[in-house]
C-alpha cells in the first residue's frame, strides 16, 4: 500500500472537489491563510499548535507538507473559495491495513457542514485508493465537543476512550477514539476527482 497513491497517483488524483470545496495539495501561499487562523488561540484549543502561532510555523508547516512526503502519509489543504481553511492528513499503519485521520477547520468556517463535508470526500478517496484498507480511525480531545460532532455526522463510531493518552499543553488529557470500517463506509456520491 502507499499513500502516494491517494495523492498524486491515478486511482485518486491529487485534487478531490466536493460541493463547496476543493481538496488539494498545498502551495507556498497557504503560509498566510494559515497564518491568519492559526493564530486564534480558540482554534488551538483542542489541538498541538502553540499560541501565539508565529509566522515561522505556517511557513515550516507548510513546507513539510509541501516537501516532507512519504508513503505511510497524505495530506490536503481544505480550499474554499479558493483561500486555505483548514486541513486533513491520513497516516497509514500497512501492518493493520489501517489509517488515522487529523483534521481541523478555520473557526470562522466552524458549524457549516465544512469540515463534514470534507471528511466524507477524504474518507470515500482513501477507500476507493487503498482497496485492503479496512479501518479508518480518529482521536479527539475529549473535551473537543465539535470535532466529536464532525466525527459522528460524518458516520465515525466511537470504539472507548484512552485515558490520560495525550499530553496537551502541559496536562494529561483523554482521547475519544472513532473509527469506521470499509463495510460500515456509505460512499460520497456527490464528490468527483
């Protein structure tokens, strides 16, 4: 299996466009656009980035996943109306013909259905790119009220809970773990590559 497949080869082209948004590789620009919203501590509440986000993070942020590819890893920009909103990356364990999915969205673009909409494109991509694929998974914060929101509309199931899994920002904290199994996935109809 390889990544490489969902996002530059020709089962899954590197642009995957849904009703409102396109998903597509980055470019050195985004570096402002995500600049702009990193910069909310509200938006980093939940997730690693540091606030304040300098200007210097988006850059490297960007550069990795402009430079920074491999074949366990994939990534998109969330564009809409043509300006990055967001973002979601896929990391592969081929051993578990599984992946695990991060995600998170401009809190300005927060409750429109962007960032379900977006997963559901994501989700229908991976499938249909890595055949053998048979479990896509998330860990949320378990106090990110709306990403566990976005995980469940977007037909993830909640399998338990890691206590105390993640260090975030000093302090232990509990993850919700989702998943969704290739046999539970109700395809995007809508979306086109």
């Amino acid at each position: 299996m390889s990544w490489r497949r969902i996002a530059k080869g020709p089962e899954s082209p590197a642009r995957i466009f849904s009703d409102r948004l396109v998903l597509r590789p980055y470019r050195y620009s985004d570096a402002d656009d995500l600049f702009s919203y990193a910069n909310d501590e509200e938006w980093s509440r939940f997730i690693t980035p540091p606030h304040p986000y300098l200007r210097d993070y988006a850059g490297k942020f960007i550069d990795e996943r402009i430079n920074g590819h491999s074949n366990e890893w994939a990534g998109w920009c969330i564009d809409y109306d043509d300006r990055m909103v967001g973002s979601i990356d896929l990391t592969l364990t081929p051993a578990h013909k599984s992946a695990e999915m991060a995600y998170s969205l401009a809190r300005k673009h927060w409750n429109k259905g962007l960032m379900t909409e977006a997963l559901t494109t994501t989700i229908t991509a991976a499938f249909n790119a890595e055949r053998s694929m048979n479990r896509i998974f998330v860990r949320i914060d378990s106090r990110n009220a709306g990403s566990i929101r976005v995980a469940e509309k977007s037909g993830f199931q909640q399998e338990g809970i890691l206590r105390q899994n993640s260090l975030h920002k000093g302090r232990f904290v509990d993850d919700v773990v989702f998943a969704m199994l290739r046999d539970e996935h109700k395809p995007d109809l809508k979306q086109s590559f």
